[in-house]
C-alpha cells in the first residue's frame, strides 16, 4: 500500500507462476515414485513384529496359492496386486498399503499401484527367502553367529527352536538332528535350482536356510510348509494333529 507504482507492480511479477519475461519458476512438486529420491510416506506403517513367513503361502480370501503378497503391516496373505484383487481391497478398507510378492520378494504400495524400491525393507525380503554361500556355511558350521531377535533376546544361528504345531514334535526332532550333519548343510542352504527337485527336498531348504537365518526376526521357526508337503507326499498319512 505505502510503495510505489513501480514496487507493486514488481512484487505481483515475481509472485506470478512465471517470472519476469515468462520465465518458469521452479516448481515445488512432489516426487513421483520413480524419481530419484522418492520415499514412499507409508513405510513407517510396517510392522515387522507382525511379520511371519514360514506358513504356507495362500491368499486368506480365495485360498489361492497363486500371485500371493504379504502384508507388511498385519502380515495376513492375499492374492493379486490389481485393481479389485484382494491384496487391493484389503489396502483400501483396512489402509494398510505396503504388500511384498512371496515369490519375487518385490513390494509394491496398494492401491496406488508402484513399486517400493528402498534399502530399508532389505531385512525383510532377507528373511523371506535367506540366501548363504558356501563361504557363509563354512563359519557358521565352525562358529554360530550370535543374533538378537526384535524383541532383544539373544540367540545363536542354527539353535532356535521348532514350533510344535500339535504333534509334530517328532518331526522337530528329526530336523533338529538332520540339521547338524555338514553334508546336508553344505547341499540344502544353497537354493536348489533344479527343476525336478521334489516339494520335501525344496521345503526342508527352505526350513533350514530359516533356522541359519542370523537376521532372524524371531528366535524359532515354524515347520508348517515342510509339514505340509509330508501331508500331501504321504496321502495324509502324516498330517498336523495325527
């Protein structure tokens, strides 16, 4: 009010969109997902507390055990990652939004429909599917690894415990004592990349590449997906509960 005509009429160019002479101003955008630089703003949501992947990967709607993702902030199974899937739906009613695919270990936000790419979530897609060399698996072998799980106790790769899914404390017992022999080390922690493996073969890997884990979240694991291959193997002769 109290400057000149000339101060006015300077003040409303620079607070133009455009300066001076149509010359843009730098926009205060945010980022998009694929730019350089991108937090996703619901990584804070992830419960890692809640996290549990040694069950049987199968969608809690359609029982599917197809194109399934993890929920990273409840933990529950879901099918599908498109547009009335759901893995989709449960984003939008419970507002839960980071989903990781089971298979792939790639981890998208629900339902906006990008990937998530940041260093943080590398312990989780770790404890997911871990991975050793044979470098790895000769220290181990020689000197476990002492660990901490998230709620702080203190533990020793390889010495955690089996959950005993009712009944099947003969089975921890047996992998317990198969776990100890180095041969079936030195075989069993490298993924097995043959395609005839059969589903014991595979899920006994995958049950003792768990229990070396020394990212674990938790000091025990659960053989529930080994079990049920030695389910449908046996034609339930051996089953949870018998």
């Amino acid at each position: 009010v109290h400057g000149t005509l000339s101060e006015c009429l300077f003040f409303f160019a620079m607070a133009a969109p455009e300066g001076p002479r149509g010359v843009k101003r730098p926009a205060s955008e945010p980022l998009h997902p694929l730019d350089p630089g991108f937090v996703c703003p619901y990584l804070d949501t992830i419960d890692r507390a809640s996290l549990d992947f040694d069950f049987e990967k199968l969608c809690t709607v359609s029982l599917t055990n197809l194109n399934v993702y993890g929920c990273l902030v409840c933990g529950k199974y879901f099918h599908g990652r498109a547009k009335g899937s759901p893995a989709f739906n449960h984003s939008l009613s419970s507002g839960h939004h980071i989903f990781i695919n089971l298979e792939t270990g790639q981890v998208y936000c629900l339902p906006d429909l990008y990937e998530v790419r940041d260093p943080s979530l590398a312990d989780i897609k770790y404890n997911l599917n871990p991975t050793y060399s044979r470098e790895n698996i000769d220290t181990f072998t020689k000197a476990p690894v002492k660990c901490r799980s998230l709620e702080g106790y203190e533990f020793l790769a390889g010495f955690v415990g089996l959950n005993n899914l009712k009944r099947t404390d003969y089975l921890n017992a047996a992998v317990q004592s198969l776990c100890r022999i180095p041969e079936l080390l030195q075989h069993y922690m490298l993924p097995l990349q043959r395609p005839q493996a059969r589903p014991i073969s595979l899920r006994f890997g995958e049950l003792l590449r768990k229990m070396w884990n020394p990212r674990a979240f938790k000091r025990q694991v659960s053989p529930h997906e080994l079990m049920q291959a030695l389910t449908l193997k046996s034609g339930k002769r051996f089953q949870i509960g018998h």
